[in-house]
C-alpha cells in the first residue's frame, strides 16, 4: 500500500502536468508542450523568416544570419573582382584604363540588375550599389581619370560619381571649354559636362564645343538637381549678397524673388565657386547643392529652394571614340546645312522616312559664315543600326556636313 507521502507527490505531478497544458503562450509552454509542437512540424519563433505576420525573430539569430550573408556578398564581390582582373589579361598588359571601360558592357549589367529588382531597396538603391562594385573591379587596373567642372562639390562632380562611381579620380576643371581640352590631349580619359537643363533648356557653351571638337559622346546622365540657400552663419536674416551659377539663379527665381527680393545676385563660374566665396563673410550666402555646403563648411539656411520639384540636368559623358550598340541607345547628330528653302525639311524627312524618332533639335551659329547654321539633332537609336544607316546617307545627299557626335547608351535612372 503506497504511503501518504508518495500520494501527495503524485497529486503535485499531476497538477502540474494538468496546469502545463492550459498554457496557451509560447513563453509559458512546459517542456512536454514543446516537445508536442516540434513533432507536430510548428517551427520555433527564432526561425520565422523575418517579414513573415506575425513573426517574432530573435534578435541574436537574426544578426547571426546577417553575418552570414555578409561573408557570402564578400566572398561573391572578391570572386568577381577576380574575374575582371582575368578580363585585364586578356585585353594585354600594354592597355591603359580607358581600354577596359565599356560602356555598353556596364549598362546591359545595370538594366539586368533593374530587372530582377523585386525590393525592398528601390532601383536607384540597387543600381549605385552595383556602380560602385564595377567601379571599384575597374579600378583595379587603373583609375579612370575624368574630368568635370570643378571645384569639388558642383553638381557635375555628382554626375561623376553617379555614371563612373567613387573609385573614378575626379579631375575639376575651370571651364566646360578645358574639359573638352583635357580628354582631347588625353590628360583625361572622360569628361562629363552639362547639355540641358529640364526648366531652363540647352547651355549653349557645351553645344557650341562641338562645333569645332572631335570628341564622341559616349554616355549620358540624368541627375535630379537639389538647389539650396548655403551660408556660413545659417541665418537668413544676415543674407545681404548670394552668389551662385545663371542656371541655379534661373532655376530658384521664384523662391528669391518672395523670400530675398532685394538681395544682390553675383553670377560665378560654379556653385561650388560660389560656396567657396560665400564661406569668407556673415553676410554671403551661395546657391548649390548640399554636398558644396559639406566641402566648404557651411549650413542650409533654405532648401530644396529649386521652383521646381522634378528639375533636372542631362549630362554628356566625352570619349575618344564610339562604343558598340548597348541594345537602347541614342544617337547625336550634327548637321550642317546649305541655306536654301526647305532644308530644314530635308534635315527631318530621312528619319521620318526610316521609322526613326527625333528626341531633340536644336540649331546654332555654324561659325562658317554669316547666317549659317548647324542644327543638334538627338535621335532613337544606334549609328550601327541599318535605318539609322540609311537616314544618315539620305541627309549626305542635301546637307553641307553631317557629323556624328555619338552612339551611346541611353540613362538607365
């Protein structure tokens, strides 16, 4: 006969067994509970994938598998690196660093990257991450020097950086003019110069370089431009001059004329020129972007002060030579014609002929002649395609001179 001891024993056990299985939450589950579940096929918390409802990961195993990936990303971006190094090889060891760029290549690798890009990062996210790993491969070899309209801190530095990545050396110039210079002597291998501005239209200088320069183009960037009020104390009140670029004063008139109507306005070469002058005095301030502020040590009194929200700068990408069809691709013609009636017609007919689409037309000065002029026309498609073969040997037949100013890929973002 069992003693009165072991019965009250069994009784605890058995209460406790009982009070075990009316626990409904995973932090009052018994061991037997637990058990229970695993065989039952319930995956614990920790092993939620995160981003599942109502998922509850631990945070240790989390970071774990974080630093996991990591190793795996490293280990994936060395391989490549390895990879592109083979490709030097095989180019010869003679070539310079402009030999292994490819424009083409590099825009096919950044459309696929669109492609697969299914979040959460955006496109933009995804496509500078990838730059910047091709940059840093190219790199290897040799830095691609390109030139730009300095100083640092100007909007076309941020072109640079956007089309050729952070592992470019930057070459700033003084005028649009020296970077045309530059690349043609070779002292640059690119150089990447302002064409048009969505508000404010063409900068004349950069066509009119092309009348007389060899250079190619051989890509293009579009940058969302940012305008802000900059200055060394923060304070509006103390603005009593503001320097800045034309273009930047035409893009924020409507912003100064309510807050700063009566502030003098000084054109400079730059805005990062005008960051540079406006960081001497109280009572200056300067018109650029917020990376000019971070090089020259000022701080945003205002901004984005742009009057528009979507303002935005094309830029060209010089080279020495054309590139092969990256499969979307623009072409810039220059075309000079005889002034007799109907040749503006004989410039638009060929491409309508040919099923071709016009971007862009825009004429100048020929600089051949009095009332001579050259129009730049932007065309859909590659100078190897067959209609734009035929189209450019129908404009030979009526134009003084046609020239070929590219065959690039269009902008990807």
């Amino acid at each position: 006969m069992a003693s009165r001891k072991t019965i009250r024993t069994a009784e605890k056990r058995a209460a406790a067994k009982a009070a075990g299985k009316g626990k409904g939450t995973s932090s009052g589950k018994s061991a037997g509970a637990s058990k229970v579940n695993r065989k039952a096929g319930a995956k614990p918390a920790a092993t939620v994938k995160p981003g599942s409802e109502n998922a509850v990961p631990a945070l240790p195993e989390v970071r774990a598998r974080i630093d996991s990936i990591d190793r795996e990303i490293q280990q994936l971006i060395a391989e490549r690196a390895r990879f592109a190094q083979q490709v030097g090889r095989a180019k010869g060891k003679l070539k310079a660093a402009v030999d292994y760029y490819r424009p083409e290549r590099e825009v096919q690798v950044l459309r696929g990257v669109l492609d697969r890009n299914g979040g959460p990062l955006s496109d933009e996210e995804m496509v500078r991450l990838f730059r910047e790993i091709m940059s840093a491969c190219l790199a290897q070899q040799e830095p691609l020097k390109v030139g730009f309209l300095g100083p640092e801190g100007t909007f076309s530095q941020l072109a640079v950086h956007k089309h050729f990545g952070h592992s470019a050396h930057g070459l700033p110039l003084t005028s649009i003019e020296e970077v045309f210079q530059e690349v043609e002597s070779g002292n640059a291998d690119f150089g990447v110069v302002p064409v048009e501005n969505s508000t404010q239209g063409t900068i004349q200088s950069t066509l009119d370089m092309f009348l007389t320069s060899k250079l190619k183009i051989c890509g293009e960037v579009e940058l969302r431009v940012h305008q802000h009020l900059l200055s060394r104390t923060g304070h509006i009140e103390d603005i009593e001059r503001i320097y800045s670029h034309p273009q930047s004063f035409a893009q924020t008139k409507a912003w100064l004329r309510q807050h700063l109507p009566h502030v003098e306005k000084i054109p400079v070469s730059s805005n990062a020129e005008a960051a540079r002058r406006a960081r001497n005095a109280d009572d200056a301030a300067a018109i650029a972007g917020a990376s000019a502020g971070s090089v020259y040590g000022l701080k945003v009194v205002a901004g984005p002060i742009e009057d528009h929200a979507d303002n935005t700068t094309r830029f060209l990408v010089l080279g020495r030579e054309l590139f092969p069809p990256s499969g979307h691709d623009r072409t810039s013609l220059l075309i000079f014609i005889r002034d007799r009636p109907g040749a503006l017609y004989q410039v638009l007919s060929p491409f309508a002929d040919q099923g071709l689409s016009m971007n862009r037309i825009e004429s100048r000065p020929a600089h051949s002649g009095r009332w001579q002029y050259a129009f730049f026309v932007d065309i859909a498609g590659h100078v190897q395609d067959e209609a734009m073969k035929k189209a450019i040997a129908q404009l030979d037949a009526s134009a003084q001179e046609v020239k070929v100013l590219g065959s690039y890929p269009v902008a990807v973002l």
